[in-house]
C-alpha cells in the first residue's frame, strides 16, 4: 500500500475487503491535483466554523502587537493533527407550522442540529455525528477510499464506477443516460467534503490577509460575550464542466471572543444575504488517538423506507371503515360545509426498505376518505395505524420524529397531518383553512 493510506486508514477498511482492494489505486490518485469543484457538503456548518477556526490562527491581529495575539489565536486553537469542533445551528421546522386545534394558534417548531466533527487533513479523514433535537440523526465518515454512513457506503460518482451493477440496481448513476454499465473501474474519490473547503480556505485566508482583503468590521456582543466580527471572503472552487451561472458572492462573518480569540458565532453570507449562521460549541485540536474515526452504527433496518405507494384500493361502504384498521376511523360524517362524501376506500399500502437491508416490502392497511364540492375541489382523509411515507409523513417525521403532539395539527410539506386515538390522519386540501375546520370536526365512523 502506498504511505497515503496509513495503518489506522487500514484498520478502518479491513472489513471491506472490496474498499481495500481499490485503496492503493485511490490513494495513488490523490497524488495528483484534482480539478476543483462545487460539493454543497451536508456538513456545511462543520466546514464554515472550522475554516473560521483555522482564520484565527492567520488573521493580522488588532489593538495588540502582531505576534502576542497570532500566538493567542493559536494557542486557542492547539496545535494537534486533528481539528475537532461542535457546533449547533436552531432554525424554524422546516416551513412547518403547528397549529393549536384548541386555541388555533399557529407556531413554527424549531429544530436544532448539532454537529460533532473530527477532520484530519493530512490522512484525508473526516467524520460528523449530527443529532436533531437531541437524536442522532446522521453519522458520516470519509476516508481516502470512499465513504460510509447509517444506511451504508456513501453514494458518490466513483462509487458508481467500482460498482456498475449494483449502482443500476440502485436506480442511481452519474451519467444523463443511466448506462453505468458492467465493468467495474477504479475512479479516485473526492477528498472528505470538509477537505476541499478547508485548503481552500486556508489559502484564501492567507491571501486576504496579505492583500487586506480580510478585515475587522466592528464590535458586538454575542450571547453576552463582547466579540470582535472579522469579514472574510470565500471562493469556492467551481465545477468547470458545469453550465455557466450567474457569479455569488459568498462571505463570512467570525465574531471572535475578545478574550479567549475563540470563535463563537459564524455567518454565512451570499450575494450580501445571510444564509444561515452556526454556534460554535466547542472547537481545537486533539491527538489522533484522541479522535473518533470509528465506523457508522448502521441505521436500524426497519429505519431504513425508501419508498411507498398505494399498491392496491377497494371501495367500501362507511360502517366498514369501522373494522379496516381494527379500531374505527374518523370522519366528517356525509356532508361537511360544502363538501360532500364522494367515496370511501380500503387500501393496501407498500413500503419498500433498503436493499442493503434484505426486507421485504411491509404491507399496511389504509382508509380514504374523498369529499367534494360543486367545483370538483377535493378533501382527503388518509388514514393509517403508522405514519406512511405514501402519504406524504415523511416530510414531517424528519422534522418531527415523535409526530405531532395531541391536540395539534401539523400544516406543510404535502398536507396537513395529526395524530389522534393511535389513528395517524393525512388531510389532504388547498384550502389550509378547510383543513384546519376538518380535523377539529372529525368523529369516528359509527
């Protein structure tokens, strides 16, 4: 094996064999410059508070002689092979809203993702746990030979290329005509999506320190702590095969403890507007002993739904949609405001997992409920004993996991949605209004 892939990168994918087969030949590849391209990384806020880490440690001090505060910065920062951080980032669900059946308020949920990171430049390492609300959510690591996560290898093209079959099987590919075709082929991989923004940015920041391009923008207070806020350009490296796009202008906004020289808030700006800004829990350098490069847990396989349909609907007649799911359904009797009972249907819905997993497709049973107005505009009441992906909850659960709360109405993504007695009900209208009347009006079929 060549010196880029060093033992613990072995130890790493000794259990794969096939990985370790086309190591050497990836490792090999990375020697030579590879051409830049845009990666939007899922570990955007891992990348923007790090290179903003690695900033301080460059930046041309202020109110203090040049050497005393660059080594502060440092100091601040460590100097161990591997750079760790935290950080955390609370935003609105989504464009969900929740709304209080009882009272009919409408709040936002919020969400809050924290991102432990550990990146090790010089063995092309990098690993990020995320949690949402305190659950894991997401566990990613990339190695030199490709990349690993809860729901198995991380999808990319050279991947692909060093599984033709498989990727086809998969319904993926990195050409327009899908022809992946048989033969397998070492392709290198990309560095770990931190890597390239992390050179990048180490560069630049050297530049704009030399050419004064970053700067000192004022003072401020972040959470209690006096900050300095430090402007800094960001070039993103481009894909140059990719079709011509209107020019952005990305920046970033450090406030740095005026004390500690640590950073504590990013802000990512584009074309002027902020994009979104991040929390900086923690963040230095460890040992390579110290870090955590381990493997992925995989996700649980029943976790695991990649699809679902409606693969089968009968028409029934009301009272027998006391006895589809085992308990009756709830429903807005034959007539509701202008809205008229049109049909109701048993059906049989199919969730599909994984392949990786070895599960066969589940099949659940399901009601619906359709009303109708003189217009021909159309309500639907889907319901089922857990929260199907083929009515449109897994745009909620992602946000929500637990599910909405009794009581409460989740309006967004492709509907309006609760929970009530055990029943999971999908509404399904134009009208948010008609939605929100419908669901406080639902009696069970007697």
């Amino acid at each position: 094996m060549t010196e880029m892939l060093d033992h613990e990168v072995l130890e790493l994918l000794a259990d794969d064999p096939e990985l370790l087969a086309v190591a050497d030949a990836v490792a090999a590849a990375r020697r030579e410059p590879a051409r830049g391209r845009r990666r939007v990384s899922r570990m955007l806020a891992g990348a923007l508070v790090l290179a903003a880490a690695l900033a301080l440690a460059l930046v041309v001090p202020w109110n203090a002689g040049h050497s005393t505060l660059v080594d502060s910065a440092i100091a601040a920062i460590g100097d161990g092979p591997v750079l760790h951080a935290i950080t955390r980032q609370t935003t609105p669900g989504g464009g969900l809203e929740i709304v209080d059946l009882a009272t009919g308020k409408r709040t936002p949920p919020t969400s809050t993702l924290e991102q432990e990171i550990w990146y090790d430049r010089g063995r092309g390492l990098a690993h990020t746990i995320s949690r949402t609300n305190g659950r894991l959510s997401d566990d990613v690591l990339e190695t030199p030979a490709g990349g690993f996560s809860m729901d198995g290898p991380v999808i990319t093209c050279a991947w692909i290329a060093r599984h033709p079959v498989e990727a086809t099987k998969e319904r993926v590919s990195c050409r327009f005509d899908g022809d992946n075709g048989t033969t397998p082929r070492d392709v290198p991989e990309a560095p770990p999506s931190v890597d390239p923004a992390l050179a990048g940015f180490l560069t630049q920041y050297r530049d704009a320190l030399a050419s004064g391009g970053a700067r000192k923008t004022g003072e401020g207070v972040v959470d209690g702590t006096p900050v300095y806020w430090l402007s800094i350009p960001i070039d993103v490296p481009t894909d140059p095969t990719a079709p011509p796009s209107p020019p952005i202008e990305e920046r970033e906004l450090v406030a740095v403890d005026r004390d500690s020289y640590r950073p504590v808030l990013v802000k990512a700006l584009f074309n002027g507007s902020q994009a979104g800004e991040y929390q900086v829990v923690e963040i230095g350098t460890v040992s390579r002993d110290e870090a955590n490069f381990s493997k992925p847990q995989p996700r649980p396989a029943a976790e695991r739904v990649t699809s679902g349909e409606v693969a089968s609907h009968t028409e029934i007649e009301p009272p027998q949609a006391a006895t589809v799911l085992g308990r009756p359904a709830f429903w807005l009797g034959r007539e509701f405001e202008n809205l008229t009972l049109s049909s109701v249907e048993r059906q049989t819905i199919t969730t599909g997992y994984a392949r990786s997993t070895g599960l066969s497709p589940r099949l659940d049973d399901a009601v619906r409920f359709t009303y109708v107005d003189a217009t021909g505009h159309e309500l639907m009441l889907e319901e089922s004993l857990r929260p199907e992906l083929a009515f449109g909850w897994g745009f909620v659960t992602h946000s929500l996991p637990e599910g909405p709360a009794p009581g409460k109405l989740v309006l967004g993504g492709f509907g309006s949605f609760m929970v009530r007695d055990g029943a999971y009900i999908a509404i399904q209208s134009f009208d948010m209004g008609q939605s929100i009347a419908a669901a406080r009006a639902l009696v069970p079929v007697g």
